[in-house]
C-alpha cells in the first residue's frame, strides 16, 4: 500500500471546533483519570473528524450508513463507528487514524491491544486507515488509505507483539499500512448499499 493513492475530503473548522468542546466534556463525563486528558481530547477530534470525513465520502456516493458520531459513554455500550450494509447484510466498519507526520514517519497504525485480547466481538467487519491533517484554524484534510477485512486484521495482529505507548499509558499492537488495501476500500464503495 502507498501513500500516495488516497481519498481526500476536509472537515471545516466550525466542526472540529464542535468536536473538542465535545471531547472536553466526553473527557469529564467519562472521568477519564490518571493519563494525559489533553492527549485524549486530542485523540477523540482525530478520530471523529476522520470518520466525519469517511461519511461525507459515504455521503457523496448515496452509500446508506449510519454514523456512531460524537459517542460519549462506557466501552461496553459503545456503538460501531460506521454500519453500512452489503446485499441488505449489516457490515461495520472501523475507522483508524493517525496525523499524516506519524503515518509517514511509522507507515503503521495502533492498534488497540485491549480490544484484540478482550473485545474480540467489537472487533469491525472492516477497518479503514486514514490521516488527519489539521490546517491552523482552517479546518483538516483527511486522507483514506485502504482497508482490511476483519479476518485479515485478527490474523496480522496475531503475530505482532503490544507496546506500551508512554504518552497515553496504553498498549497497541501496531498494524504495518502493507495489511491494508486501497483496492479493498474502494471496492467496498462500489458494493455497498444505497440509500
């Protein structure tokens, strides 16, 4: 997989201004203790900007989806972020991002190691890797990489050791972008219901 093939879409600034006042207050109400609350709250706009960005994509090609948007609650209860539907059979789909620096830098995505040992089930029909580039009060671009089957990703994260990231205090396994496939993505596209 190359970063050079991509879907791009941007996000405006009003609405990565409405995601950290949301995360601000996902980080009270979630009482998120003993880690760094800013990185977190970082974290959470990132991540909801790009799966904003993958719904206006979804969006443009009239694809039925259903959005888990600004999700704020226990793990246990929380929803997938995207569900579309393939022949009329509900599929989910995860969406993972990194700022583009780091993608680049690492050419790898986090994976989370507690979902893989514990959360199994909650584990997407497909993953998506994307990355965030937030331009100064000007909103972000979001670029969409590829994807990976389920499957494919319980098999590759089989072989890959965790590591403690120091800044969040959690353990990843980290999934070369080599796992994932444009061609998948945007197959997935082509296949999907439509509204």
């Amino acid at each position: 997989m190359s970063l050079n093939r991509y879907l791009e879409e941007s996000i405006d600034e009003q609405t990565i201004e409405s995601f950290r006042e949301k995360a601000k207050k996902k980080i009270e109400q979630e009482k998120w203790v003993g880690r760094d609350a800013e990185l977190k709250a970082r974290n959470f706009v990132q991540c909801w900007t790009s799966e904003k960005a993958w719904g206006k994509i979804l969006d443009r090609h009239n694809i039925r989806n259903e959005w888990a948007g600004t999700y704020v609650g226990d793990v246990e209860h929380a929803p997938p972020n995207y569900k579309i539907w393939i022949n009329k059979i509900e599929t989910t789909l995860g969406i993972r991002s990194r700022t583009l620096r780091d993608l680049a830098r690492w050419l790898e995505v986090p994976y989370p190691d507690d979902r893989f040992r514990l959360e199994r089930e909650k584990i997407h029909d497909y993953v998506i890797i994307s990355s965030v580039s937030f331009i100064n009060e000007k909103g972000a671009s979001v670029r969409f990489y590829g994807a990976i089957h389920r499957e494919d990703l319980m098999k590759a994260l089989q072989t890959i050791q965790p590591h403690l990231s120091p800044a969040q205090q959690e353990y990843f396994r980290p999934v070369p972008l080599t796992n994932f496939s444009y061609d998948l993505m945007t197959e997935l596209l082509k296949k999907t219901d439509r509204k």
